[in-house]
C-alpha cells in the first residue's frame, strides 16, 4: 500500500504526492519532512528498504533484530 492511501495524522495528499518525472512511473513517492514525523519517516524507509532489499539482506536484518523492531 502507498504512503498516500493509508491514514493517520500527518498522513494525505499534502504530505505525499508523485514526484512530476520519471520516479512516479517507477512507484516512488515524495513526502514533505516537515509534516512527517521522525517515527513515520523511519517506518517508510525501513518498509521500502525490506520491499527493494535482496532477500538475504533481509533475513540478516531480520536475524540481527528479532525483536521485528527493523532498523531503526
């Protein structure tokens, strides 16, 4: 699910939007930072990181923080 279809304070079109070239096409999203706060940001990338990352990478994170926290 995209950032700008979920819900949740700081969350909506004034927040996330489609950069205006090429990266749209790819899925990529832009997010303001002054509306986003410091425990979201860590959220989204450590999501889009686990969604592009080689499995291998993963399960090392994974193994490396069994508490599923991730990495930040």
């Amino acid at each position: 699910m995209s950032p700008p279809a979920r819900s949740g304070a700081g969350r909506g079109p004034a927040t996330f939007s489609a950069p205006d070239n090429h990266w749209a096409r790819q899925g990529w999203t832009s997010a303001r930072r002054d509306r986003v706060t410091p425990g979201q940001r860590s959220e989204l990338l450590t999501e889009a990181w686990r969604r592009r990352a080689p499995r291998r990478l993963v399960a090392a994170c994974d193994a490396a923080h069994p508490g599923g926290d991730g990495v930040g």
